[in-house]
C-alpha cells in the first residue's frame, strides 16, 4: 500500500492524498514502493556488479599466481642448465678447431691409404703368377697320377709274390 492510500484512508480526501509526499510536504508525492523497488534494483545491480568483481579478481589472481610459479620454475632450469654449462666449459672444443682437427686426420689417414691401388696391382700380378704355376703343377700332377697308378699295379703283383 502507497502512503497516498494511506494518507487517502486517514484524511479521506483523495485530493490531499495525491499533494502529500511521504512526510506530508505537499507536491513531493512518491510511493514507498517505487523508492523500494528502485532502491532494491540499485542494490541487487551494484551486489552483482562487486561479485562479478571479486570473481574477476580472483580469477586474475588464480592466473598471476600460476604464471609465477611457472616462471620460477623457468628460473630454476635456467640456474641449473647454467651451472652445467658452466662445468663442461673446460671440456669443450670449439667447432673449427675441433673439425681442423678431423681434418688433419684424414689426410694422414688419405695419404696411407694412397699407396694401396698400387699394392692391389702387385697382389693381383702375384696371384696371376700363382695361378700360371699352379696350372703348369696340375699337369705335371695328371702325369704323376699315371705313373702312380703303374707303380701301385706292380706293387700288388709284388705282394703276392712276397706273400704268405
């Protein structure tokens, strides 16, 4: 109920109850429940607008605090490759040097090896040496094979003769 329907109900006059406000100044006339209702909007906007806020916030904060954590993480990586960068320094070579190196290598490697397709040469004449031999021993060997087979016949003619 409005306080014009109250005012209305005490004074009767529907006149005096329209020019009376709420503290009975006349031409001020609100209802309690339009000033309620405004009243609770403008408080039901601003609760929902500081909770939003605070969610806001707190979400912020919840990322601010794992994004440090994962910085320190980091850090820690990086102090701990550090340091063993640190130690293998007196056990590295730098890379020019160390292909330099490699490449001395090889050419003393390259000049052992040079002379070999020569000795190949030499090996494989030698081998055709052997070769030509060992053909000349096969047919001397095909002629040793007949007169063996002779001399094995005649040997069994003198074991019978030998015999008992």
């Amino acid at each position: 109920m409005t306080t014009g329907q109250v005012t209305h109900r005490r004074s009767g006059s529907p006149r005096s109850a329209a020019m009376t406000g709420r503290r009975g100044h006349p031409g001020t006339y609100q209802s309690s429940t339009t000033v309620s209702a405004a009243s609770t909007s403008y408080a039901r906007f601003l609760w929902i607008f500081a909770t939003l806020g605070l969610i806001v916030v707190a979400v912020v904060i919840g990322f601010l605090i794992s994004i440090v954590r994962a910085l320190e993480s980091i850090d820690d990586g990086l102090s701990t490759a550090s340091n063993s960068v640190t130690g293998v320094a007196g056990n590295v070579e730098a890379l020019p040097d160390y292909i330099r190196g490699i490449n001395s290598a090889l050419s003393d490697i390259n000049a052992s090896l040079k002379p070999i397709p020569g000795q190949v040469a030499n090996i494989n004449d030698s081998l055709q040496s052997i070769r030509d031999s060992a053909g000349g021993t096969g047919t001397s060997l095909k002629d040793t094979s007949r007169s063996l087979t002779d001399t094995s016949r005649s040997l069994e003619h003198t074991s019978t003769t030998l015999g008992p």
